[in-house]
C-alpha cells in the first residue's frame, strides 16, 4: 500500500507543486492521476519514488516510511518498482535490448534468463523486431514503449507511469494500457499520471483530480 | 556472480571503446610514464650486476721496481699470501703483461711490435674470495702495502665496484623521482580521464539509480576502467622497454665506446616487470576511485 500523509513541495517561493496531498492506494489498484499540466502530477510521482523529496509530509510504501531511508539504500525502494518517464530517460548509445535488460542486470539475472525476458515484454509493446537498434534510430512512440518494456520487464509491485502513452496514437496507447491493466491483474499497484480523457474514462477505477498541487476530485476508493 | 562479473566486463569494454580517443592518450601517458620508470630500472639493474660482477672478482695487483731484487720479489709473493681473504696469488712476469695487453688491445699490435724495450713491470696479482670482497681488512691491507718498499703502484677494483653502486643507486633514484612526477601526472591524467566519463555517462548513470543499482554496481565499472587504463599503458611501457633494450645497442651502442658497458640496459626480472603492471593497475584503480568518489555523488 502507498500511503501520502499531507505531502507539500515546493520547488520556487512562493508556489506549490504540492499541496497538502494525502492519499492512499491500495495493493493491486489501478490508479489514475490527472490534471492539466503543471498541476502536479510529475512531482507526485516523483516524490513516490523518492526522486524528489517532499518539502513536508511523509510517504509509507507497505509500512515503511520511505523519507526514512538512507541515500544508499533507496535501490531496495526502487527494485520493487517499474518507472515510465515522461522524457523516457533511454540510454541513447545502447540497444533497445540492452536498455530493457538494465532492471534484470542491476539484479544479477542470468543471461540466458535476461534474453527470454527481455523479448517477451519487447514482444508485448510489438518492439521484438528492433531489439538491436539504437534508441536513436527509433520514432518516439517507439521509445516510449522501450521504457515502458524496461519499466515492467521485472515484474514489479509497483508501476508508476508519468504520461506513459503521451506520444502515441489512441490505438497504441489502448494497447499499452492495456498491458498495464495486465500487469495489473497479477498483482502489481499501477499509478498513471495522464491528462487523456478518453482513456481515463475507459480504465480509469480510481482517478485523483490535481489542480496547481491541490487535490480536487477523487473517484474510486475514497 | 559470474553473470554480474561478466555484465561488468561487458559495460567496461564498451565505455573504454565509446570514449576511446580520451582512452587512448590516457593509456599513452601512463605508458610513457612506466617507460621511464623501466628505462631507469633496467640501467640500474645493469649498473648492480656489473658491481655484483666486479665485486666477486675482485683482484688487487701491486706493481713491482723493475730493480727490485728477486729474493724481495719471493718475499713479497708470500707475504702478500698470507692473509686468510686471499684467494689466490700469481706472479706476472713483464713477459706475460706485454702478451696480455697485445690479446687485449689487438688494434694496438702494431705499436707493441714496434717497441724496442717491455714498458711493462713485473707484478703480483692478488684475488680476494667472496666473502671478504670490498671488506675493511682487505682496504687496510692494500694500503698497508702502497708504502712497501719496491711496490710502485697498486690497482685495487674495489674503487670501481663502490662507483658502480653509486651509479646504481643513482639511476634508481632518478628514475624514481622522474617516475614519481610523471606516475603522479598518470595519476591525474587517469582520474581527469574517468571524471569526463563519468560526466559524459550522467545520464546513464541516474538511469541506473532509478532501476536500482547499488553504489557499488555503478562505481565497479568506473574502477574497472581504470584499472584496465592502468594495466594497458604499464603493459605497453613493458612492450616498449623490451624493444628499447634491443634497440639501444644497435643505434648508440658503437658510439658510446667505454661507456657502452655502463650504459647496457638489462632487461627487468620476473618481479620487476609484475611490479611495473601492478603499479599501472593500481594507478589507475587509485585514479579512477577518486574521480569517481568525488564527482560521482552515489
């Protein structure tokens, strides 16, 4: 369970990226964050991975107060979890197999076990056939799937996607949600942060309205 | 274990070949650094064998008057045996030191043909075993002997062996100071080399972090790539050395004349050459750790 107990950032007096939010997600809930741009829902996120540290308030993952862990430790935090990035975060002088195998490599996995891994979940974002290109050589849609292959080729607990179908077209996108509601359904917490209605209308159980950092709307779990 | 060991070699052969012209003059650096440091040894190591050489042949020879009558001459050649250090005693006679000199000096043949008396005296030729070479009874005695009546000079090659192991410590100091400047240039060069890696992969390296690498996971490769640096500039200096040694006799040798003993470079020894690798890949490994410590904040 992640639980947020009264989160305030700020990144530049006098303005909040977050205000006050609290909230809590349930194991296994599909959970949407939306709001117009520059309503908070990167810094939320972030904050749930501990790539920001909030200014005020504190953040439990399962229990344990993540603000609590030591700088050295946080790849415990971070082991359990698979990240979409907005700007995709690739390794632009490596193949789309050797980005994707990067999770399963920080973790000591097989090579052979690393292969047959890494192509099913390239084969699951349609991407199996560009296993050896350079990200660079790819579109951007394509490079939004690698880092979303990347970011579940371990099977993570949690999923926290920021924008993660922004650059593709509605039919690709239905399909990557789709793979995360997958996901889902085997166990895995998954918090999007997106600002496309049309999908959030079709997947969206549980929505959490942002508004410049304030929580606004709620829908789903209370 | 070994897949993380394997990954790890893998991540470094492909950084070391990514940045590899800044890899390269690295490597060159410490390659020239070790190669001075090898070219100092190995004259060094020639100067020791050659007092090692000249001090466990050591041999003193007291030239005699030529009037000098013969029942002082015995006299002398016994006493001059006495001593326990002694290991020998010979009598040259003028004859044989003219004979010696010709098969020593073949080119002057015509000069000693054309003599018409033997410039040379008779002496008496004293070789001291190992164990007391270059030890003060022996000096004492060879001075003792200097003011002897009928004894007009003597030639002691313990002057040459103590010149020897000066030259010797000389040249192991001046390699070692010339070294330890550009080893510490190496040093500089190898840790300037990995923080422009380490900058150049910042972005790879946050991506690490946030799929949850360990510090240690992120530093390995960096330490990696220093040691490997290290290890192949020190090798190259090996490589290099070895040609230089072969080479120097042919291109200066001739022209150094006297001098060309003294300046024969001798190649380094097993432990040496073990030295100079594990000093290019601790070099390097100390280098890179640094940068990696200071400019890498994991």
């Amino acid at each position: 369970m992640i639980e947020l107990f009264h989160i305030w950032k700020q990144y530049q007096k006098p303005f909040w990226a977050l205000n006050d939010v609290s909230l809590q997600i349930k194991d296994s809930d599909f959970y949407f964050i939306t709001g117009p741009s520059g309503s908070g829902k990167t810094t939320l996120l972030k904050t749930i991975f501990r790539e920001t540290l909030p200014t005020e308030g504190q953040i439990l993952i399962n229990g344990v107060n993540i603000l609590k862990i030591h700088d050295s430790r946080i790849y415990t935090l971070r082991r359990r979890m698979g990240i979409v990035f907005q700007d995709f975060r690739l390794m632009f002088h490596r193949t789309v197999f050797e980005n994707v195998a990067v999770p399963l490599q920080v973790i000591g996995v097989a090579r052979k076990e690393i292969r047959r891994r890494v192509f099913n979940t390239l084969q699951k974002v349609n991407l199996h056939q560009k296993m050896w290109e350079l990200p660079s050589r790819l579109s951007y849609g394509e490079q939004q799937r690698v880092a979303i292959a990347r970011a579940v080729v371990n099977n993570p607990e949690i999923i926290l996607a920021d924008e993660p179908t922004g650059n593709l077209d509605p039919e690709l996108a239905f399909e990557i949600i789709s793979l995360f509601k997958d996901i889902n359904r085997q166990g895995a917490t998954v918090v999007i942060g997106s600002h496309d209605r049309e999908l959030i209308r079709h997947f969206g159980d549980n929505i959490l309205f942002l508004q410049k950092g304030k929580i606004v709307g709620k829908e789903g779990h209370p | 274990m070994i897949e993380k060991v394997k990954f790890f070699l893998s991540l470094t052969g492909n950084n070391l070949w990514q940045f590899r012209t800044r890899n390269i003059f690295s490597v060159t650096i410490i390659c020239l650094s070790f190669l001075t440091v090898g070219i100092f040894m190995s004259l060094s190591n020639n100067l020791r064998a050659t007092a090692r050489e000249l001090s466990s042949n050591m041999t003193v020879a007291f030239y005699l008057d030529k009037g000098m009558p013969a029942a002082a001459v015995d006299a002398l050649h016994r006493e001059v045996g006495k001593p326990a250090f002694v290991e020998s005693v010979r009598m040259v006679t003028p004859e044989e030191a003219l004979e010696k000199f010709r098969l020593s000096f073949p080119e002057l043949a015509d000069i000693v043909t054309g003599l018409k008396a033997n410039p040379f005296p008779a002496s008496i030729e004293l070789r001291v075993n190992s164990k007391a070479s270059a030890s003060g009874e022996v000096v004492a005695f060879v001075d003792s002997m200097k003011t002897r009546p009928g004894v007009t000079d003597v030639q002691f090659n313990q002057d040459w062996v103590e010149k020897m192991q000066g030259f010797s410590r000389l040249a192991g100091a001046i390699g070692a100071f010339m070294g330890g400047i550009l080893l510490l240039t190496s040093f500089f060069i190898i840790s300037n080399v990995v923080k422009l890696n380490v900058f150049a992969r910042k972005n790879e390296i946050e991506i690490l972090r946030l799929v949850g690498s360990t510090n240690l996971f992120i530093r390995i490769p960096f330490w990696l790539e220093g040691i490997v640096l290290g290890l192949l500039g020190s090798l190259l200096s090996l490589g290099l050395l070895f040609v230089v040694i072969n080479l120097f006799p042919i291109y200066l040798g001739s022209s150094l004349g006297a001098l060309q003993e003294l300046l024969r470079f001798r190649y380094p020894d097993l432990t040496q050459a073990a030295g100079l690798l594990l000093g290019g890949a601790a070099t390097g490994f100390v280098g890179s750790a640094t940068s990696v410590s200071k400019f890498l904040k994991v």
